[in-house]
C-alpha cells in the first residue's frame, strides 16, 4: 500500500488528489498548514493530518519527523502547496510581493523536497510530484489559441515556470527518484476564485496517474490529464 503525503491538501486539488489516492488503497498524509482545517478534511477522508507550513523550515522538518515516527517512509510527495499572490496592477508589485509567492510555490518546494528524501530513499520507487501550470509556459502564454495567453498574473507564471525548470534539474540530478511536473489546467479552486471550467476531478487526472504509474515509467516529464506538455 503507497504512502503518499501531499502538501496543500485541505482544499481544492489537494483534497481531490487526496480523495483519489485514499479511493485507490493509498495512505494518505494530507499536509495543512491549518491544523484544524486539516484534522477535518483527512477525518473525512480517512487519511492522517500532518501540520506543515512550508514556508517555514522547522514546520516542515517538524513534519519529515513525525512522518518519520509514525510511518517511517513515504512512496509519493506531491508537492501542491500553492499561492497567487496579490491580484494588483503589476505596476505596483514589490519585491515583498514576489518573495511571498516564490517561497510557496519554489522555495516550498525545495524545502518538502530536501526535508523528505530522506523518507523518499527508503521507499522501493520513490516517486515526487510537483504541481506546476501551462502558465509557466512559454510557448502556451504566446498562443492565441490557449486561454493561457490572456492571463496577466507575473508572479504566479514566474514562479510555475521556475519550477519546471526546477523540477528538470532534481531529475538530472536525483536518478534515484522519479521527479516529474504536473499541469492541471484551468481547474475551479479557490487559487482562480471558482472560474475554471474543468472540476477537480478532472484538474488531478494528471497527478493521479504519476501517482500510480508502474516503476520505471520515467522522470524529467511535464504532463497535462491528456499526455506531455513541451517544457518551452
């Protein structure tokens, strides 16, 4: 049975990956920066709540060792934790504005990754998903075609671009781990307000089968819920 811990999983795709995973036979650590929001949503689900805020470098070790301590490993992290940032004329941004979205959606994720390869490591296939977007790309921002193009949120394309990149460069590096990127697509959640026209069953497609793919299936990939996405 995989052990899968997911940050950000409270709400929106956290939660619906998290409902997947459970559904399928995984054990589930649903990871919440808000404890009592998070104790609620793994009570309904059957999972376990584990407190992080992965901003916070002793949060998230915290949170390595008490999965430590109680499930010794993990197979699968997905890495979903993420933030918008202000929603302000990009006249007006500072570079407060930035550090605060960079140190969810990237600087997170170097932290959870670095705090649980450790865990990782002890699992037969390791595998590490991060949750990115189509708004990190270059080529589907520049095309008319995709709703991508009409999006105008700096901070929040930088920071998903960032972390394709990111996630290419752990997959080089780390040949031991299976680390791949995830697009959702325009998915309704909290992060767009409700707007967007596919569920959150639909927007995890993609995050559930990098979950459970057989061993080998292969690593430096970005993936949408129809197939692979080019990384330009």
């Amino acid at each position: 049975m995989p052990i899968t811990f997911i940050t950000g999983a409270n709400k929106g795709l956290g939660y619906e990956t998290a409902r997947r995973l459970v559904e399928l036979g995984h054990t589930v650590l649903m990871g919440a920066r808000d404890p009592g929001r998070g104790a609620a949503a793994a009570a309904s689900l059957g999972a376990r709540c584990v407190p992080v805020d992965v901003t916070d470098d002793a949060s998230v070790a915290a949170a390595a060792a008490d999965v430590a301590a109680h499930e010794g490993l993990i197979d699968v992290l997905v890495n979903n934790a993420g933030v918008s940032g202000p929603h302000v004329d990009p006249s007006d941004l500072t570079g407060a504005d930035a550090l605060g979205v960079f140190d969810v959606n990237l600087f997170g994720v170097v932290r959870t990754t670095t705090a649980f390869l450790p865990l990782l490591r002890r699992s037969p296939d390791p595998v590490i998903i991060n949750v990115s977007s189509g708004l990190g790309s270059l080529a589907l921002t520049h095309d008319p075609s995709r709703i991508e193009s009409s999006v105008v949120a700096p901070l929040y394309t930088a920071s998903k671009a960032a972390l394709t990149m990111l996630t290419t460069q752990y997959a080089k590096a780390l040949r031991d781990v299976r680390i791949n990127a995830v697009d959702p697509g325009y998915t309704a959640t909290d992060l767009n307000g409700q707007s967007g026209p596919q569920s959150v069953t639909e927007g995890t497609d993609a995050i559930v089968r990098l979950a459970t793919e057989d061993p080998g299936a292969g690593s430096g990939r970005f993936v949408d819920r129809t197939g692979p996405v080019g990384w330009s």
